[in-house]
C-alpha cells in the first residue's frame, strides 16, 4: 500500500501534542484548538486557560490540556509540534519517545539546519520540517501576542509525506496562520538560516536593533557575512534566492533587515537574558560545510568564537 492510500484526512483533527511551548508553539497550539485536542507539553506545568491576542487585537481564551515532560499522557499523539529551540529539541525529543508510535507525525519547527537530518532518520513515523516567519511574543505565562501575521512552509526532507504536509498546511491556514506545503523546505530551511546567519550573530554581539545593521560601522560586516553565506552555499548546492546569486542573498537579507528593522532578533533577546543562544544550530552547518568544501570564513568563524562564550 502506498503512503497516500495509508492516509486518512482526519489524523489532523487527532491530538497534537505541542512540545516546548514558548511563543511559537503557544501561538500554534491556540490557533489550531479551534479544531483540534491541543497539549502543551513543557518543563513545568502552565495554566491551563491561555490568551491569544490577535493581529487584530481581539482576545480569545482557550482552555487547553497541559503536561510535564515527566509526567506525560498515557496516550500515544496523533502530531507532535517539537517548539523547543534547537538546543534543546533532541533532549526533548528523547523524553516524549517512549510515547511516539510509527503513526505519530511529528512537525519540527526550529531554526537552522541541525536537529531536522537526525531526527528526520530517527523517528519511526513520518516527519515533517516548518519554517515560519509568524511572529509571536509571550505576556506573562497565559497569554502569547500574535504580533504580526507571516507565512509558514511545510515539507519533508525527502520531499515525501506530501499528503500529510498538504492536510496539515491546510488546517494551520484554516487556523489563521497561512501555510504552504513545498517540495523544496531543504532549499527553505538553508534560506532561513542565511537569513539568520548574516542578521543574529551581528545583533546579538553589538546589541543592536535590525535597522541599525543598515548603518556605519555594521553595513559593511552584514556584506561580508553574505559574501561568505553565499559562497559556502553555492559550494553547499543551495540555490540562491530568485536564482540570482550573491545579489539575491543581499536582496533577500536587506529585505528582512528594513522589514524588521525595529525588533530585537532572538539571538539577542537570548544574550540579554541569559539563555543559550541557537549559535550551533545557525552557524555551525555554515562553518561545517565550509570546512568540507575547504572554503575561508573568517567572519562568520570569529562571529562563532565570540558567541561561543556566551552560552
Ligand atoms: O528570524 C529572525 C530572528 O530574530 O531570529 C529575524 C528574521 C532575524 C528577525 O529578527
């Protein structure tokens, strides 16, 4: 039998179980209990009654499922929505495990292109990798802020799963979260992560807002972190954004800084308070690949040094 005639339609409709609810999976949780029986499976235990606020700034309270990662439901998940950021999702992964089954589809969400290969290979049922540029941040421990509407896309690396992926961006569009299933989220996943790589690393050491990579002394580094993005993937066979070489990864780039130019990137919401920063899962396949390819890439390796004693 094939993986299609295996489908059912309704499996979304199953338990999704999100996994490191922070601002993305709480986003992804409240938006998807409208249709779904939603978990949100963390550390410690949340309030079971969480707000979203809108886009357009309405307010809805849902009351949803919560559970510790040491103490989880007897059930086995229809979905599991891996959250974490990427330093933590292989811990967390091990620790939901023993409650995953070869039918439980599993959505990784994080950033970089480090946990998606191993646990794409591990996990026995189908899995499949997201990036998104929604924008959500946390109030307090029961309510998260939608803050800006983004687009999600959805794929497996082996470009397998298409009905799964079809059905899932279906129901998160449904939800209010626009969604794409692709074919190429290994070429997406590499452009986010050039995105990440010339933007974050620079915020995060000079404390700095986006728009202020526009202007003297950090223009010229942003530049030469894209000339040395670029020329790793082209080595790597990731194609450029729009085809166009270099010139489409400094669009592309310049882009995102002028469309983000008042936030505080989450590298550097991540130095200032302390926590562990996704530099091994941003940096380290840049530096991994050019290291293979026997490419320099002195900027972005001491960019990696200097980050390295903040974790
Ligand atoms: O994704 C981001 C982040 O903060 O991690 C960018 C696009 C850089 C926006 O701040």
């Amino acid at each position: 039998m094939t993986e299609a005639s295996h489908w059912d339609a309704s499996h979304w409709s199953a338990s999704h179980w999100i996994v490191g609810p922070g601002a993305l999976g709480r986003l992804i949780g409240l938006r998807l209990a409208t249709r779904a029986a939603v978990t949100l499976v963390g550390r410690r235990s949340l309030p079971a009654r969480q707000t979203l606020v809108t886009p357009e700034g309405d307010r809805v309270t849902h009351p949803l499922a919560t559970a510790c990662l040491d103490a989880l439901p007897e059930a086995t998940p229809g979905v599991v929505h891996l959250t974490t950021k990427a330093y933590a999702a292989e811990a967390a992964y091990a620790a939901i495990a023993p409650r995953l089954g070869t039918t439980t589809r599993l959505v990784l969400w994080q950033n970089g292109y480090g946990v998606q290969p191993s646990l794409s290979a591990h996990h026995p049922g189908p899995v499949l990798c997201a990036t998104t540029t929604e924008g959500a941040y946390l109030e307090g421990d029961a309510r998260v802020v939608h803050a800006g509407h983004g687009e999600t896309y959805l794929g497996s690396l082996d470009g397998g799963h298409a009905d799964e992926a079809a059905d899932l961006a279906q129901t998160l569009s449904c939800t209010g979260l626009a969604t794409r299933a692709v074919d190429d989220i290994h070429t997406r996943l590499w452009q986010k992560l050039a995105v990440n790589a010339a933007i974050n690393p620079l915020v995060a050491r000079f404390r700095i807002r986006n728009g202020q990579l526009r202007d003297r002394p950090f223009h010229p580094m942003v530049e030469g972190a894209i000339a040395e993005v670029a020329t790793i993937l082209a080595a790597e066979g990731i194609a450029p954004p729009e085809g166009r070489g270099r010139a489409g990864w400094q669009a592309l780039i310049w882009r995102v800084v002028a469309g983000t130019a008042n936030n505080r990137a989450s590298m550097l919401q991540d130095v200032l308070a302390g926590r562990p920063t996704e530099r091994e899962a941003i940096l380290g396949p840049l530096l991994a690949a050019a290291q293979r390819h026997g490419l320099a890439a002195p900027q972005l390796a001491a960019l990696d040094a200097q980050l390295r004693r903040c974790d």
